[in-house]
C-alpha cells in the first residue's frame, strides 16, 4: 500500500475519482473508450470514478473522437455505435474498473486483446478499463487534478445511482496472475508479446486519418491547457510582483518616516522616467496623510467646540 502524500494527490486511496475532459470522459463511462492513455501509470486496481472537468468541448473534437471510435471499432466489425447525446461537464459520470496498466508499445503487439483495443495505444501508459457504470443523474461537483478521493458523501450517494453500462465490445483483459491484481503493469506482458513486435492490424486510409484526427485532437486540447496553465500563472507571478513591490514601497515610506524624512520616497518603478518626491500609490498617500496629521495636531477640543458653534450656514 502506497504511503499517503501531501494535499489532494492521495496513494492511500479509498475512492479514487480522476477527472477527465470532454468527450474522453463520457465515451470512457459509457463503455466505447476502453484505454484510458496516460503519461504516466495507474496507481490503483479496481474502481475508479470519472468526473468531468468544466471545459466544454468544442463540436470538432467531438467529431474527431467519434470518427476515431467508429473506425476502430469497424475493425472488428462493429458498425452500429451509439454515442452520447450529451458530454455534460463539472459531473461525477460514472465508474469503471482498472484492471492494469502497460505501455503503449506493449499493447500494440498484444494478440490475446481485440485489433481495435489496440489501436487506442495512443500515449505511453495505457490503463485498461472494464465494467462500466454509469449514474442515472450525473452528480455537480468539483474536480482536482491527478488520482484523489471521493468526498464520502458524494460516494454514498454516488454508489447507490449505479446502473451497468453495455459494451459495444466487451473486453477481458488476462491477467497473468489472477491473483495479484498489479500483476499486469508495464512490462508484465513483455513476454508475451509477438516476435514481430509489430501489430497486425491492416490500416486503411479512413483509420489513418481517424487516428490522426484523434492524436491532433488530444494535442490541441493539452496545448490549449498548457497555454492557460502558463498565462494563469505569469498572472499569478506579476500579482505577486506587484504586491511585493507595494510591501516594499510601503515599508519604505514607514522606514522614511521613522527617520524624519517623509518628504523623500523612492519610485520603484524604474521604466518611469519623472519620478515625483510622493509615492502615486493611493495607500502610500493615505499613510502619508495620516502621518501628517499625527506631526500636525489639531486645536483644542475647547476652541474646535466654540469654533463649530461659531459656524453659521452659507
């Protein structure tokens, strides 16, 4: 058993959710997707929830991911496949089960699984996926990043919203010892696999564009979040900048001021050429004037009373 890490990345998992995107997520929950294609391997056996992030996929993705589904599935000779009508997003969708985990190159060249499971081979790891289950109304709810666990509210009422999904092609993945569900991992099945180390299966023109069509897909869609991902903390780094330069000019002003030199503040702002004697930031001058006031009292209370009924309206 895996030790139990920092914030929500748990290895002591007791219901493992991953949130996926749009349509990988539903078409996954609903039985047609049967690789889940990962960077790196599957850390647990057994159930596993699915969530859907809050992106939402645009119609050529969409189009992209059925086609590569269709094409695949024509291989052995299913032609009749029945999507989604709906890809919702921020649900909890359903479960499947993880079975095991090996690398692409490996499931290429695996004879013991159907032509077309081995065309989803798309990324380094492949986690093998069955029995999917689907909940009757999809749960609104937050996702995290990695593999993390369910709230326990949201489990029980989750587990008991359960109805098995069919299968357009079932799959059984062998294990090589039923035993021990890790037996199947990257790099079990090594010997095993053909001499060839090639797969057999014949690639028509419509399955190499599917194909193609699929990996532009799941390029595109990392780079667009990779690119967010990289502006949102650029954003997040220049906040801090700038807060920190504030903390610094504040402090500066207190050390100024402590010193009996108020009248001199530094500009921080080096591209600024014209640099004024008072700091332009609007708490500086609210410091400023409060310490003016605390060096310049104001009258008496007895004359700013006689003063304030002296006081007649225009």
């Amino acid at each position: 058993m895996y030790r139990e890490t920092k914030g929500r990345n748990y290895r002591n998992y007791r219901n493992p959710c991953l949130t996926m995107h749009q349509p990988w997520a539903s078409l996954l929950v609903h039985g047609i997707k049967r690789i889940e294609g990962r960077s790196w391997p599957a850390p647990i056996r057994g159930r596993l929830w699915i969530h859907a992030a809050g992106k939402v996929p645009d119609d050529a993705t969409i189009k992209a991911m059925e086609d590569f589904y269709r094409e695949i599935y024509a291989v052995n000779g299913i032609t009749d496949l029945k999507f989604p009508e709906h890809y919702p997003v921020s649900r909890l969708l359903g479960c499947v089960e993880v079975v095991g985990c090996v690398r692409c190159e490996e499931l290429t060249c695996w004879e013991e699984v159907p032509e077309g499971v081995r065309l989803e081979g798309l990324t380094d790891f492949c986690w093998l996926c069955e029995q999917p289950q689907k909940l009757i109304i999809p749960f609104e709810m937050r996702g995290f990043q990695g593999v993390y666990n369910l709230e326990r509210k949201i489990y029980e009422a989750a587990v008991r919203s359960l109805v098995p999904v069919e299968s357009p092609l079932p799959v059984n993945f062998p294990l090589p010892n039923p035993q021990d569900p890790f037996s199947l991992k990257a790099g079990s099945i090594s010997v095993y696999l053909s001499e060839s180390k090639t797969s057999g299966v014949e690639k028509s023109s419509r399955l190499n564009a599917a194909i193609a069509g699929a990996r532009a897909a799941a390029v595109q869609f990392s780079k667009k979040d990779q690119h967010v991902q990289t502006n949102t903390i650029k954003n997040v780094n220049s906040n801090n900048i700038i807060r920190t330069g504030q903390l610094k000019s504040n402090s500066s002003v207190e050390d100024d001021i402590a010193s009996n030199k108020a009248g001199t503040l530094i500009c921080h702002n080096k591209e600024q050429s014209g640099c004024s004697r008072y700091e332009r930031n609007s708490s500086t001058h609210k410091q400023l004037s409060r310490t003016k006031l605390s060096q310049h009292p104001g009258p008496p209370s007895k004359i700013f009373a006689a003063a304030m009924r002296g006081l007649r309206p225009a």
